[in-house]
C-alpha cells in the first residue's frame, strides 16, 4: 500500500473515531508527504478536527442540557443531538416515561387531597420542627384558624396533645389518649399521634375524631333515666303513702277514702300518661328516618284536634279558630303522628293562655310547603328558655307543668315527628304578649332547603 493511501485510510477512521485520531493522522501524512502539501494537507486537516470537535461538543452540550432539564422535572425536552441520534432518542423516551409518571403522581396527589379534605375528622401534619405542613378543613375548621406554615403550638393550645407530639417527635412514641379541648372549643377528641420517619424524624401525623356527640348521647340517657325515675317516683311514692292511710287511719273514714281515691287516681293517670309518651317517643324515634308515605287533608286533621279540645276550651272560657285557606291540597305525611303533633301545640296553648282568650290556629303557604301556626296569649317564654324546649323533660316551670298534667315530653314528640317529616319547628314568643309555635311541611316529597329551627 502506498503512503498516499495509507494517509487517506487513517484520515476516514479519524473522521469516524474521534478529533484527536484525526490530528494524530495528519501528523503521520506530514511526515510522509512534501513540506508545501503537507503543510496545506496539515491545516485543512487541522480545521476538519476542529469541525468534528466541535460538532461532538455540541452534541455532548444538548445531551447536558437533556439531563439537565430532567433532573430539573423539565419534560418538555426537543432538543436534538445529531451527533448521539441513540442517546436522543433514549432520553426523549425517558422523557416521555417521565412526563408521564408526572402526570399519574399529579393525578393521584389531587385524588389523596380531595379524600383528605373530604374527611370530617381533623388531620394535621407537622415535620420535624413541630412546624404544621398540612392541615385538612375539618382540622382548621375545628381549631378556627390557619394552621398550615405555623408552628402547632400558636394553633393548638392543649398541653396533653403537644407533649403527645413532642413524644412522637422526639422518640418515635406513638400515642392514643382522649382529650377534652378547653372553652371556647369545649369539644371532647379521640387523638391518635403517631409518629412519621425514622423515629419521628420526618414528622408526625395527627388524627383527631369528635368524640362530643358520644358523650353527649350518654349524658343524655343518663339525664333521661335519672328523669323518668324522677317522674315515676313522685306519682308512685304518692299513691304508697295513700295506700298506707287508706288502710291504717283512714280505714273507716269515707270522705277520706273518696278524697285520697280521687288523687290516687290522678297520680295514677299521670304514670300512664308518661309512660303511653316515653312509648309513643320510642316508636316515633324508631321511624324517625322512614318518610311516612300516606296523604293528610291537614285541614280536616286541625277540624278534628278542635273537635277533640274544644270542651276543654270552653271550660276556660277560651275558643279555638281556625284560618284555613281553601282549597288546600293533601301532603304526604301521617296523619295519626300529624293528629298528635297539632294536639300536643293547640293543648299546650290552651294549658298556658289566658282564660277568656282565644288560640289561633292560622296556614301559610310558602313555595312548595305549607306553614301551620299555633298563636297562644298566655305569658310567654324568656329566650333563654327557647333553644330547649324540646328537650326531654325541659319545662320552663316544673311545678306548674306537672299540676297542668304535662309529662315533659310532648314538645319532644313534635320534633321527632316533624323531622320524619322533613319539616322544621320553630318558636317565637315574647314575655306578657305570648307564644307563637309554627310547624312548616313540605308539600312534595322532593328535597327542601331545612330552616333553622330550636337546637336538637
């Protein structure tokens, strides 16, 4: 082979092989060729190397800035290294793969912080300063303020539930206590602390959930048996007593026996009074969330209530009248409960009006239901009194409810019914002027808009 072609061989795998074969390769034809050739050979050499080198470092550039981009989450990668077409298309796949990793983390990051919000429970998460980096609304709803890029300690001021976090914190303890949260929160929580990382290191979860309708629930049932045996004790402690006189001193004393019998019976009256409503409220409660499915004439419900009290009326020199828009169309509902609801109202009203004055029963009709009026002129109810009148046995005047033969329960009753009827109680009264009890029904069984009414 002669050296011409030896010189254009090693010139081809330069080319291919890298700049510096290329240099090295001119420098073995200059030492083969004439001075002048080979000196003009050397620079045109010398410039295609540099050409190649540049092109490579280029190429080596763009596939930089490639990587660079992806560790910067950048995936909107169209730069192209002509030089590497192999390693181009490599990172542009890992790029798509990329891109679309970033999308399913995206995706599944939304979905965890809707579940998260959607929770009623507060969650909160603080890292290893103690510094809050999430909080859910029920979180910040129950402690009413921002929590979030605060340190737990201006937000939650409850020794236990810190000193539980420092522990999770600080030694990885994870924690479970109850905790009763001071005024104005006045909420009682189960706290579960537990701690994130490696011992706590990377922070710590908080979950809290409300414990206060389980606690009320049970101060309730124990309100509620104290009261019935409370209720049951007088009337059965009264009849013992007469029992006892009848069969000692009073033994041959009729006027005695005529006038304690008389008594007797009215206590016993007043037991099977109670316990016919604790009965009817066991059974209202039970249906409570069932829709009745029937259709009430309401206007012939209130003519028969009026019927049924009407002599009780007139006994105190009182009337009963009713404004009744005609025609009124049926509602769905049950007519017994409905029957009881208006006794319990009209009675109550004709218990605590004046005598010689009247109770008016009036009907309204807003959109899509219908408002029934009860109108006392009786004394009236101190507001401080109205939030909890259906409470169980809340009477606003104990002495005079239980010589009137109220059990304490029938505004109870109301409720309860007016509720499976997806109906709203509310109560206006006025001290000297009177009361005024007003029952709204919905006249479709489509979904309404609930008033506010007395607090359950």
């Amino acid at each position: 082979m002669s050296e011409r072609q030896t010189g254009r061989l090693l010139l081809a795998a330069a080319t291919v092989a890298a700049p510096g074969i290329v240099v090295l390769a001119g420098l073995v034809m200059l030492a083969h060729l004439a001075v002048v050739p080979a000196l003009v050979a050397g620079i045109l050499l010398t410039a295609f190397a540099a050409l190649v080198a540049w092109r490579h470092l280029t190429g080596l550039t763009m596939l930089r800035r490639r990587i660079d981009r992806l560790a910067t989450h950048d995936t909107d990668l169209k730069v192209d290294a002509p030089t590497v077409p192999e390693l181009s298309l490599a990172l542009g796949r890992l790029a798509r793969h990329w891109q679309e990793q970033k999308r399913r983390l995206t995706e599944a990051s939304e979905a965890a912080n809707r579940i998260l919000e959607a929770l009623s429970d507060p969650l909160i998460v603080v890292d290893g300063d103690g510094r809050v980096i999430r909080a859910n609304h029920a979180a910040e709803d129950a402690f009413q303020t921002r929590l979030v890029g605060r340190e737990l300690a201006t937000g939650v001021r409850h020794p236990q539930l810190l000193n539980a976090v420092d522990s999770a914190l600080g030694e990885g303890q994870s924690l479970a206590a109850e905790i009763a949260m001071p005024p104005p929160m006045s909420r009682n929580y189960s706290a579960l602390v537990e701690p994130l990382g490696d011992n706590g290191k990377g922070g710590a979860l908080i979950v809290l959930h409300d414990l206060t309708p389980v606690r009320m629930g049970e101060r309730m049932r124990a309100d509620f048996v104290a009261n019935v045996s409370h209720e049951l004790r007088t009337p059965l402690s009264s009849l013992l007593g007469f029992v006892e006189t009848l069969r000692g001193p009073a033994r041959d004393d009729a006027d005695a026996q005529e006038k304690f019998l008389a008594i007797m019976h009215d206590q016993a009256e007043r037991m099977s009074r109670l316990i016919e409503d604790l009965l009817s409220l066991s059974r209202i409660e039970m249906d409570e969330h069932t829709r009745p499915r029937g259709a009430v004439d309401l206007a012939h419900v209130l003519g028969n209530v009026k019927d049924m009290l009407s002599m009780k009326a007139a006994a105190r020199g009182m009337r009963i009248e009713l404004d009744i828009p005609a025609p009124l169309a049926p509602l769905p509902g049950d007519s017994d409960q409905l029957t009881q609801v208006f006794q319990n109202l009209i009675d109550n009203a004709l218990k605590y009006g004046r005598d010689g004055t009247s109770v008016e029963v009036g009907i309204t009709l807003p959109e899509n239901e219908v408002a029934v009026t009860v109108t006392d002129h009786g004394e009236g109810i101190s507001a401080e009194h109205l939030p909890r009148l259906t409470e169980r046995f809340y009477r606003v005047d104990a002495a005079r409810s239980r010589q009137l033969g109220g059990t304490g329960l029938g505004l109870a009753i109301v409720k309860h019914i007016v509720n499976r009827h997806r109906g709203h109680l509310s109560v206006d009264s006025r001290i000297g002027e009177g009361s005024r009890f007003t029952v709204t029904l919905p006249t479709t069984t489509e979904p309404t808009a609930r008033r506010p009414g007395p607090p359950r």
